[in-house]
C-alpha cells in the first residue's frame, strides 16, 4: 500500500477551498488533504492541539497557505512554522490574492517555499493549484517526518 504525505490547506474563503480540492482531484493527487479555516486550526492541526488531537504525527508533505486568516493571521502561522524545529522542514506555499511587493518580500524573509497569487480565471486557477499539488505532493521528495512510501 502506498502512504502519500498530507496537504494542509489553511484557507478561510469556502469558494477557494472548493475550487483548490477540485483542482487536486481533477489531477488524480491521491493525498489525503486537511482544510484549516482559519490560522488557529492551522496551528493545532500542527501542534495536535483542538480537534486534531490523536491525528497521527505524520507532519503534511506541504501546507497551502492563504495570508488573510481570521484569528492568526498567514504571516504569524508561517513565521511559527519556520521558527520551530519540528516544524520548519515542512514547504510552505504561500497561496494568496495579495500580490504586494511588501507581502511578498515578507513571506520570503519569513522562509516561504514558494508564493503564488491566486488567478483570478477558474480555468487558471485550477491549473496553478494542480501544478502546486503535483510538484509538492508527488514530484518533490519531502522532508523527513512526512509519510511517503513509493
């Protein structure tokens, strides 16, 4: 049986989520995908903490983050990732609408893997989150701790 990395999707509008699972699965990714609405799940997804508790400890093979969350924002959720140990191994994309120099400039110094501006065409929009799916969740090798088995 083969075990394929988790993606978590920290998204808070339920259209984006929608067209972003849609995308996944018009690819075929075979991932089990986890949606955080807001930068709080997000965490607790991270951390076990909440409705997470007792998830398995696999960390997810890339996390597809939005910068505008309610309750913690994309900016504090990524800065926590990469200034934890356990955590900072994880890509984190950056999936957002904002496409200001001073966010980008932000989310790079904070250690992003990648930063991609949300098209606002459907037909574009599917295919940038299945290009994201496929590299980070099937072609990219992850770090260690996240569950891949070939």
């Amino acid at each position: 049986m083969e075990l394929l990395g988790r993606i978590l999707l920290v998204e808070d509008d339920p259209n984006d989520v929608e067209l972003t699972l849609t995308a996944l699965e018009q690819h075929n990714l075979r991932n089990e995908i986890v949606v955080a609405y807001d930068g709080e799940e997000a965490l607790d997804y991270l951390y076990r903490r909440g409705r997470f508790v007792g998830v398995p400890p696999a960390q997810p093979a890339v996390v597809l983050l939005d910068l505008k969350l309610p309750k913690i924002s994309g900016f504090e959720v990524l800065r926590q990732i990469k200034s934890d140990p356990l955590l900072k191994m994880i890509p984190v994309v950056i999936l957002t609408s904002s496409g200001e120099d001073k966010d980008l400039a932000k989310c790079y110094e904070l250690g992003t893997s990648a930063y991609v501006v949300k098209p606002v065409n459907f037909h574009e929009f599917v295919d940038a989150v299945r290009d994201i799916g496929a590299f980070w969740a099937v072609l990219n090798e992850p770090s260690p701790g996240c569950v891949k088995r070939r």
